[in-house]
C-alpha cells in the first residue's frame, strides 16, 4: 500500500467469505457500513486476486433511488446454498470486492465464471457456436448477473455516490485482468441500470439492448380508472378475461404474504413451478429448499397469489416487492382455465401495485402477449467485453444492427398499445 491509496479486488466463489452486512450496506447504501477483514486462501481461479491502485476518496453514502431484492446477500445466497447457483450447475462464484488500504470491502460486482449459457435471458448462443466453429473457444466465460433472474437492477454496487464512476471504473478494470488473466473468452453484464451501461462504453465494453413489457402506475385509485385509460376493444377484452378466470364454480385468488406462507404451501407451489420449468426449459433452475430459504430470509419481500379451486390449489405465481416497484417472477398450474395465467400474473399484480401505490411492475422477460394488457415496451441494456479481436468485431457489427431493429420495434409498439389515443404519448415518453 501506498501513501495514496492502494486497492485490491479479491475474488470470492462463495458468499459465505463475505460478511452479509456488508454487501447489503452496499446494496442499500446505508451509512452503518462496517469494516470487514479480507479473508486468504489458494491461488486458484475460484479464490485469486487482482490489484488496481487508484486514488479514490473516501465514500459517503446515501440511500440508491431504487432498491432491489434481487442483489441482497438473502437472495443471492439463498441461490447458491439451496444448489440452484453453483458449480454443480454451471454458476461458480467469482464477485469481485473491491477493498481499501483497511481491507474494507467498498464495492461488489456479482459475478459467476459458466460452461453454459442457460438461465441468462440474454442469448449469446449464437455468438459461441460461431467462435467454436472457428476454432476458439467460448466457454468459460463470465456473467455479471443475477441467476435466473431477468430484472433490471444493480450490478456494480458501489452506492449512488459522487465517486462511484472511479469504483465502478477499477471493478471494470479488475473483471478485463480476470478474463486475460485466466484465458476467459468474454465478460457479459446484464440486466444492468442504464446509467452504469453508459459508462461501460469508456471502458470497450459493446453496448446492447432489448426491451420488456411493464406496467405503469399513473396514480391510479383503483384498478376501473386504469381501464379507463383504455381503449374500448381492449377494456371489454380484460373484462372478459377477468370473468373467464374466475368462472368456474368455487374458484377463489388469494394472496399469501411472508411469514403466512407455510411449507406445505411452498410445496404446493413448487410444484406448480416445476411444471412451468420442466416444459419451458427441460430441467428446471432452481430446487424446493430455495424457496424455503428466501421465506425464512426475506418473508417482507415476498408475496403468494394462489387460486384455490374446491379446497385446493391449482395454480400460483410468485412475487417479490421492492419499495416502488412489484417483482413477478414464477407461475404455474396443474389445472388449465382459460385466462387464468392473465388474472394471477397480470390483473392480480397491477392491483397489487394500485393498493399498494407502487410505481410499476414488471412481469419478466418477452412477451408481446403483455402490450394488449397494458404492460409497455421498456428497454434494458446489456453490455460485453469479448477478449478475441476478430469475434468481437464480428458481435459489434451484429449488435449495431440490432440495436437499431430493437429500437424501431419499440417505438412500433409504443404506438400501438392499448391505451386510448390520447394516452399514447404519455405512455411512450414514461
């Protein structure tokens, strides 16, 4: 260490060699940081570390504008010790720490070195057969992301401070030295907040883009003055729809919070997630004892809608709840009704977020299906350090391109939502 300020990223393959408080200090940006020492081990990929030197002041926190249960320690480890993210499974922890000369942990990127590209939702298949088909190789490679989780947020967790561009930059840094390091092909960041994917170009990282659908809270009192700002063809089609889920005899949609969810209720519900998984992506991603986990970790963040049909449950999704903003995540059945899928993911979740004067939700990834239901084109970003010169000239071609077919397809569908035409422009420009 230096008069100045030396730093040093260690990389960590487990979250139990992070003190929990302090990566959701800087999650949350709370000023009760504490200091934690730095923790030793072999030189070995999943336990190395790099160094970066820089003068970076000292960090006064304050409180990000949009908090996000995904990036918390009860999430992330509840991934990893339930055997939904690990080794096993092709995710091997690699968060890169950025610690000060006191070996106080001031930034985190959240990171997994993958043999695959599975439970990513930004798709780079085709970017590693041509690469293998030329002789390289594409696997391992890094990703910054949440497992399984295609939600925008945080991932450079440095807080919302003056100085968190110079951290960001050193963790950017860090995670190129980890690829040239280690031959790694590349390095993804996705689903990542827009300001931080600016910042990525600086540093020769490819920019890309893709859209979602989310719903937005106009202040609405009730769930009538949102249909009201519907156009008449699509207003009579969600009251159709809501009467259709709800028609047969004795079905009941409830909502099941936190600490009410009981184990059996869990089981009954990852059953239905099981169902989904199985025929969405063959094997499904995450095992029963991490739902357990996430509901003894952070019950306050977790909601239950089930429909219940002559005593039993028939079908469910999953939600998580953030300070603005309703998080739906999974769904399943063992009953088919017609637009039932529609009333608990969608309906249910906008007057979720009306009672509960939240900003928005945001119904997961795809789906044009959404637009006629109210939920608008959103677009998130996604940026890539590719390590080969040729392979990464040939994706920074292919992605100019496609930025520009994604933006026109978003400014079409802006157009043509479902909100009478008076409501057109405030829905785009929101």
């Amino acid at each position: 260490m230096n008069d100045t300020g030396k730093y040093k990223i260690q990389i960590v393959s487990s979250l139990k060699e992070v003190d929990g408080y302090d990566w959701d200090c800087l999650v949350t940006s709370a000023q009760t940081a504490k200091n934690t020492t730095s923790k030793t081990g072999a030189e070995t990929l999943s336990r190395s570390c790099l160094t970066s030197s820089s003068d970076l002041p000292e960090q006064t926190m304050v409180k990000p504008s949009h908090p996000n249960p995904f990036v918390t320690y009860a999430f992330l480890s509840s991934l990893e010790e339930s055997g939904s993210a690990t080794l096993e499974t092709g995710w091997l922890g690699q968060h890169l720490l950025l610690q000060d000369e006191h070996d106080k942990i001031i930034g985190i990127l959240p990171c997994y070195l993958k043999n695959h590209s599975q439970g990513e939702y930004v798709f780079d298949h085709g970017w590693a057969d041509a690469f293998e088909r030329a002789g390289g190789r594409y696997y391992p490679k890094l990703q910054c992301s949440v497992p399984f989780t295609p939600v925008n947020g945080p991932r450079f967790l440095v807080g919302r401070l003056e100085n968190s561009a110079q951290y960001r930059a050193v963790l950017a840094s860090g995670l190129k030295q980890l690829c040239a390091r280690h031959e790694i092909s590349s390095a993804h960041i996705t689903f990542m907040d827009k300001d931080d994917w600016q910042a990525m170009k600086e540093h020769d990282f490819l920019l890309r883009i893709d859209q979602q659908f989310h719903w937005q809270n106009q202040g609405f009192d009730n769930f009538q003055q949102f249909l009201d700002t519907l156009s008449s063809r699509k207003r009579k089609n969600i009251r159709k729809e809501r009467r259709a889920a709800l028609a047969m005899k004795d079905m009941k949609i409830s909502w099941i919070k936190g600490k009410d969810i009981a184990e059996s209720i869990w089981d009954e519900f990852f059953e239905f997630y099981l169902d989904t998984g199985s025929r969405k992506w063959g094997q499904p991603y995450l095992t029963r004892e991490f739902f357990t986990l996430i509901g003894q970790r952070m019950p306050d963040q977790i909601a239950l809608v089930m429909a219940e049909r002559n005593g039993k449950y028939i079908a469910g999704a999953i939600n998580f709840i953030g300070d603005n903003c309703l998080y739906g995540r999974h769904w399943g059945c063992s009953e088919y009704h017609p637009a039932l899928h529609f009333e608990i993911c969608y309906y249910q979740a906008i007057e979720y977020a009306i009672a509960h004067q939240l900003d928005r939700v945001e119904a997961g990834a795809q789906g044009e299906h959404k637009l006629a239901r109210g939920y608008m084109p959103v677009t998130t970003h996604s940026a890539h350090w590719i390590e080969n010169e040729g392979l990464r000239d040939a994706i920074a071609s292919y992605l100019e391109s496609e930025r520009q077919h994604v933006k026109r397809d978003h400014e079409y569908l802006s157009t043509h939502g479902p909100f009478r035409k008076s409501r057109h422009k405030q829905s785009k420009e929101k």
